[in-house]
C-alpha cells in the first residue's frame, strides 16, 4: 500500500521544482509560457509510453497552464458571471479524472494500457500546434509583449548598442561571411554579460511577490483549507475505487466512482460558481460558501461509509461528493481577487504547488500507512473523510478577516499609451511595421 502512494508523489512534486517557471511568468515572459505550455505536455505523454515518469514529466505543462489559465478566464468573463466562467474551466478537472476512470478501464481491458497513451497524444496534438501558432496571452496587470521596456545600465545598453552599431555596419558596406559571424559572436558574448544581472533581479521580484503573498493572510487562510480539502480529494482519487471494492464487493469499481465523480463533478462546481455569483460574487461570500459546502458535504461522506448498503452508500455519497466540488471556483476566486493583478499568476502557482506538496502529495502514502496499520477500508476511509471538518473550520476563519477585492488595482507593471509610443524597438523593421499599420 504504501508503495502504490509513493509512486503517486511524481506527478505533484513536479509542480514544487517548477517555481522556476512561476518566475519567468513574472518576468513578463508570458508569451512563451503560452506558447510551449501544451507543447511539453505533448512531449510528455509521448516520453510516457516509455516508462513511469510520465506522471512527473506532465505537471511541466499543466504547471505553465493552470498558472496562466484562470487570471485570463478572470480578465474576460463578464463582472456578473466570474465565478460561473471559472466553474466551467474547473469542471473539466474532476471531469477528466473521471473520464479517466472509465477510459483507462476500458481500453486497459481490451486493448494493451500503453495505446491508452498513444490515443491521448493524438488527440491533444491540435492544441499542442494551437500552442505555437495562438496570439500571445495579455493579462491584467502585465505590459503587452510588444511595449515592454527594460530600465537602461551600464551592464545592458552597451551591448545593445555595440549590437546595433554592428548592424549599421555590415548594411552600410554590405560585409558578409566573416562579419556575420563577427556580429553572432559578439551578440553571443554579450547574451552572456547580461545574464547574471537579470537573473539577479529575477530572484529579488520572485522574493518580493512571495512576500506579498505570505503577508495576505487572506490569501494564506484560504490556501491552507484547500491543502486540508485535497488531502481529502487526492486520497479520493487514488485509493477510493479500492476501498469502494474492499467494502462493498463492488464488481466495477472504476467504472462506478468514475460515474459518480462525472456527473457531481459537472454539476457540483457548475453549482459553486452560479451560487456565488447569485449571492454576490465576494470574497467573504466566497469563504461562507466554502466553509458551509464542505462541512455539509462532509458529513454526507462520512455517512455514507458508515452504511452497510451498496446502493444507500452510493445515494448519500454522491450528496456528499455534489457538495464538496461546490468548493472548486469559489476557492480559486479568491486566490485571483485578494491580489493585485500582476500577482494572480504567481498565486495560482503557489496555490497549486502547496495542495500538493501539503495535500494529495502526503495523502497517498499516508492513506497506505494507515491501511496497513488498521487492515480496515471502512475505519480508514471514515478517519479520511474526517478531514474535511477542519478544512471547512480554516475557510470558517477566513469569513471574518478583513478582505478588499484587489482586482481593479493599478498595477506597477502596467504601460500608459505615452510610454507605450516613446518606446523604442531594437528591430527597426518592426518600427517601420508598427507605425505603417497605425
């Protein structure tokens, strides 16, 4: 047991290594986040087939995408319909482990596991080219890519225009062959020079966010009820088909924790975001809905285990299970709304990385721990499910913290039209196009 939730542990602690990437999507970098996000992920489910770090190698590209996903959602859904917009992304995660379920348990039975892979790399093939070719990203918060304007030092504006200098130079006298490889060789070194002071500032912004977020204590309540909740959900996900068929005999147990997980998966965080937004989309708002759903939802799980019956197990579960995917936009809206906009990006990231490093990471081996000590299914599921009463006390706290939704925030790293015009492309072909299609 123990070893069945260890190998669990790859796919999430990706997700802590790539902080790295969190900072290049501060550092405004976005575009190519963008571009090569569903890109790695193709890559990954190819490496897949060959051997178990599939599961590590896939949270490269969902790392890059969850991070940047939802502040975009945020940023185009209309005031009165947020959180709705965000159940409907968040939907599609419960709904794809389900689906998961019941299409590896298919073609796993009639066909060899690996076509599994093969067939979900062919499908996400158009999105892997979608990634490349899309119009970059613009979030709140961040100067478009075009605009962007790097404050002049001595490290950085020589190279740039000795680099220029050498271009004139070779137009003017029509120089080729060894002046090209001249000037590559200059702009080599010079790439080089500038990498230690940018990296440097790099490692100081990502501080200075990381400090941002850890003195919003709003911010941190409601990120420590969901690592409390996905301990929950991630023990769920792995062990529940197996003690579903321990407990109750069942024939099917993929088969039918992955119905169940469709269809409250769907409607549960559908319900969620239609909620809050009917109560008023806020961030105390947010907290009650959250701390209610879950400790309701809670409850209805617990009994259920405690039934003796198949069929009255699965009825009060499924209440149960309804409630607790209430949790999936309101939790997330806060995450966007508690910060100013530049942070959002970076907030999903950490928020993502802490559910696993402190929730579904340690839950698995610790679930299998527990199994071996108990030999009971039952017992362990009902100290499993327990859980979820002091992650509904957490978000119970955050009701009464002072909130301000920081969404319409100026941000720092926002262009005006003035700097916007006075900014000066390296390129002078792509001045020219610039102010031709103005």
């Amino acid at each position: 047991m123990v070893l069945m939730g260890v190998l669990e542990l790859a796919h999430p602690v990706v997700h802590a290594l790539l902080v790295v990437e969190y900072m290049l999507i501060l550092l405004d970098l976005l575009e190519l986040d963008c571009q090569y996000g569903l890109w790695l992920q193709l890559v990954v489910v190819f490496h897949s087939i060959s051997g178990p770090s599939q599961s590590a190698a896939f949270g490269v590209g969902e790392a890059s995408f969850i991070s940047l996903a939802a502040p975009f959602i945020d940023d185009n859904a209309p005031v009165t319909q947020k959180t709705a917009w965000l159940a409907i992304f968040y939907m599609c995660i419960p709904t794809g482990y389900a689906v998961g379920y019941v299409y590896g348990g298919l073609v796993g039975t009639h066909l060899n596991w690996r076509f599994a892979f093969w067939m979900e790399a062919i499908v996400m093939l158009p999105f892997a080219i979608l990634g490349f070719i899309m119009k970059p990203l613009q979030l709140k918060g961040f100067a478009p890519a075009e605009s962007k304007k790097s404050p002049i030092n001595v490290e950085t504006a020589v190279p740039e225009v000795q680099v220029l200098m050498l271009d004139e130079y070779t137009e003017a006298f029509n120089v080729k062959g060894s002046a090209k490889s001249i000037k590559e060789e200059f702009s080599h070194m010079f790439s080089k020079m500038k990498c230690a002071p940018i990296n440097l500032n790099q490692f100081s912004r990502f501080l200075k966010d990381m400090k941002a977020l850890l003195v919003e204590k709003v911010y941190v309540v409601n990120v420590l009820g969901y690592c409390a909740y996905n301990f929950v959900i991630g023990a769920y996900s792995y062990w529940g088909p197996k003690a579903g068929k321990n407990i109750y005999n069942m024939s099917d147990a993929d088969m039918i924790f992955g119905g169940i997980t469709i269809v409250c998966g769907i409607l549960g965080t559908l319900a969620g975001g239609y909620v809050l937004d009917f109560m008023n989309s806020t961030i105390s708002n947010a907290f009650k809905l959250l701390s209610v759903t879950t400790f309701v939802g809670a409850i209805f799980c617990f009994t259920a285990f405690c039934f003796k019956s198949m069929y009255a197990f699965l009825a009060v579960f499924s209440v149960g299970e309804l409630l607790v995917f209430a949790t999936q936009a309101p939790v997330n809206y806060i995450c966007l709304h508690c910060v100013k906009p530049s942070l959002r990006p970076i907030s999903m990231a950490i928020s993502t990385v802490s559910i696993h490093i402190f929730g579904d990471v340690p839950s698995s081996p610790l679930v299998g721990v527990l199994q071996d000590r108990v030999n009971n299914w039952r017992e362990t599921a009902l100290i499993l499910t327990s859980i979820l009463f002091p992650a509904a006390g957490i978000w119970f706290i955050g009701i009464f913290l002072h909130s301000v939704d920081r969404f319409n925030e100026d941000s720092e790293g926002q262009v005006t039209e003035v700097d916007r015009s006075n900014t000066t492309p390296l390129l002078p072909e792509v001045a020219e196009t610039r102010y031709s299609s103005a």
